[in-house]
C-alpha cells in the first residue's frame, strides 16, 4: 500500500515494529555473550588460529566480555579452533556449550598486561614472520556483535583468505541485542579514543603494513576515530594507517563526505565494499529516515573526487549468502580472492568503481 502526505515513506509506530521483527528474524537466537574457554585436547582435526585482542567492554558475574562499557581498555592474547567442518564463506558457528567438531571455540584466552605489553606481543608475532608477511589487520566488528563475534569473525576471514600478517580483534561494547541499535551508536561514540589508542599502538609495533578492516556500523566507529585523529594531528591517518577497508559500512553518505573533508589526507589504499541486495542496509536507511548508506554503493558517483575504490559485490550476493557481509561469506568470492592471492588492502588505489 503507497501512501501520501508530509509522513509518507516514514515508518511510523508499526513500521518500527515490522522493522524490529525483521531484525529478530535477520539475527537469530543465539547468545552472542558467552565465550568459554574449552581443554585443547578436545579437538579432533580442524585448526587454531591465534588472534590478539583489544576490548573496553567489561567483564560480566561469569567473567565474559559483555555490553558494559569502561574506559580502561583490556588485552589478550586468544587461540580460536576452527571445526573440521568449516567451509571457507562459512559463517562463524558457536555456542555457549561449543562442540568442537561443530563450532568455533577457544582454547586459550591469556590476559595481555597493559599496552606496552600489547606493543610487545605484537612485535612478536611480526617477527616470526617472514619480512613481505609482517602486516596487521585490525578487524572493527559492527551493530549486534558479542565479543566471541568479533574474535571468531577475525579468525574466520584470517582462516578464509588465507592471511599471512598479524589478525588483531577491536572489540567494542555492542549490546549484541536486536533491540540495541541505539544502545550500539552511543558505544561507537564511546569508543572512539579506546580505538585510537589501538590504531597507534598497532602503528608502533613496527608492521610492513597496517590494514584497518570495519565492518558495517564498526565502519563508522573506524571512520570517527581516524577523524578525531586527524583532526588532532593533522596528516598522521595517512602517515600511520596504509589500508582501510569498510565492508557493508553504515554511514549516512553526508556524514562519510563530512568525515573525509575533515581528513588532510586519507590512507593510501581506501576501499569501500557495497552491495545493492544488502538487507540489513535497507532497514538502516528507514530506521535513520534517510535514502542511502555508504555501504549500498550509490554514492559511488557523487563521492568519485574521492580517493576511494568502491567495490560492488552485488553480483555475489545471493540466497545463500548473507547480504550484509558478502565479503566475509561468498564462497566464489573468497575462491577468486584467494586464487588471485589479493587480499583486501592490497589493492591499488584510485577514483573508480570495480
């Protein structure tokens, strides 16, 4: 039914609520908070991948990462199992009783002492790597996300495309709540200069690279960070940070051009990764009352003063596939990225659309 008059197209009292049961039925039931640690020698086949962590959410009664927000931020060192039954796309499954033959799970979470130790680790972990492999990849995790999400997501994606570099989790305090949209914007905000004390802690660490990937509204917590950065040092984003790649991002197209203009010079390498059949996009542009988010690529044309490459995986999205995160979990995607061993960050960057 089309309606008219000053109101139509906004969603009222029922299409919030048609909206919220959309998100319910997008997100599923799982408890997103509860992350144990299980005996390694429970595994049977598939692998381990180490990821170091970054969070300033607080620890709940059952000493899980949770939606509390603090100011302090928390470091650890994580080794995730990966089942023997994951195929690359595959999203991250787990449970609060994991089963290690079925899901993702830890198998170690060793608390890292303070930032200079942090520094430490992650030099560490760049030298034991050959020189050409010695990059990070910080991983910004978006709306509805527990901490497990962020750590399991990373290890997924380092897995998946067969990364050589340092994976690193930023794990900021989402509600991990359908409900909770609001509730995740103001830790977005909140988060920000816990944020930027790990992009400049990761800069320290001496790496070849460093590659900062967002995804979805942690695409706007990436974007907010590196403004306040920039706007406190002017030229230090570019200097600092050599990749960054929003993935799905949910940003209003007029506040991204305003982040930008208050940047003296972007990364060298900028990436932002659309597609048109995104849902959960969709819903966001009704819920903000607007037309458009960065992440649904139709603003390709208007940002192409930009120093920007726009990539449009509308093409890979399909039924099988989840609409908001097609870079992470197209099948055919990740097979031509990982035969053409490309991986996000590295390519060359310019005003187009690809």
């Amino acid at each position: 039914m089309t309606g008219t008059g000053p109101h139509a197209g906004r969603p009222g009292v029922t299409g919030r609520l048609v909206l919220l049961v959309s998100l319910l039925v997008l997100a599923g039931c799982v408890d997103r908070v509860a992350a144990p640690v299980i005996a390694a020698d429970t595994l049977s086949g598939g692998h381990r991948v180490e990821v170091l962590v970054a969070t300033n959410r607080a620890r709940n009664e059952a000493g899980f990462f949770d939606r509390g927000r603090q100011q302090e931020l928390q470091f650890a060192r994580a080794e995730v199992s990966i089942p023997p039954v994951h195929r690359p796309g595959d999203a991250p499954r787990y449970s609060p009783e994991p089963k290690p033959d079925r899901h993702f799970a830890l198998t170690a979470e060793d608390p890292i002492a303070g930032e200079r130790a942090f520094v430490a680790a992650l030099r560490q972990a760049l030298s034991q790597r050959p020189p050409e492999h010695r990059e990070v990849t910080l991983y910004v995790h978006g709306f509805y996300n527990g901490y497990a999400d962020a750590v399991f997501r990373m290890a997924q994606m380092h897995s998946d495309f067969a990364m050589k570099g340092v994976p690193v989790a930023f794990s900021w305090p989402s509600a991990a709540s359908p409900a909770g949209y609001a509730y995740d914007r103001d830790s977005v905000l909140y988060s920000r200069d816990a944020l930027e004390r790990v992009i400049g802690l990761a800069a320290r660490a001496g790496a070849r690279n460093l590659v900062l990937l967002g995804h979805s509204m942690g695409s706007f917590l990436v974007m907010e960070t590196l403004r306040q950065a920039d706007l406190k040092r002017p030229g230090w984003v570019a200097q600092n940070v050599d990749a960054v790649v929003l993935m799905s991002p949910d940003i209003s197209v007029d506040v991204f051009r305003a982040q930008t203009g208050d940047m003296r010079r972007l990364p060298r390498e900028f990436i932002v990764v659309t597609s048109q059949k995104d849902v959960a996009l969709r819903l966001s542009t009704r819920v903000s009352l607007e037309r458009d988010r960065l992440g649904l690529g139709n603003s390709a044309a208007t940002l192409s003063d930009l120093p920007i490459t726009f990539v449009d995986l509308t093409d890979f999205s399909d039924r099988d596939t989840n609409s908001h995160f097609v870079a992470a979990e197209s099948p055919a995607l990740i097979a031509l990225i990982a035969a053409a061993n490309d991986l996000p960050g590295h390519v060359e960057p310019g005003n187009r659309t690809l």
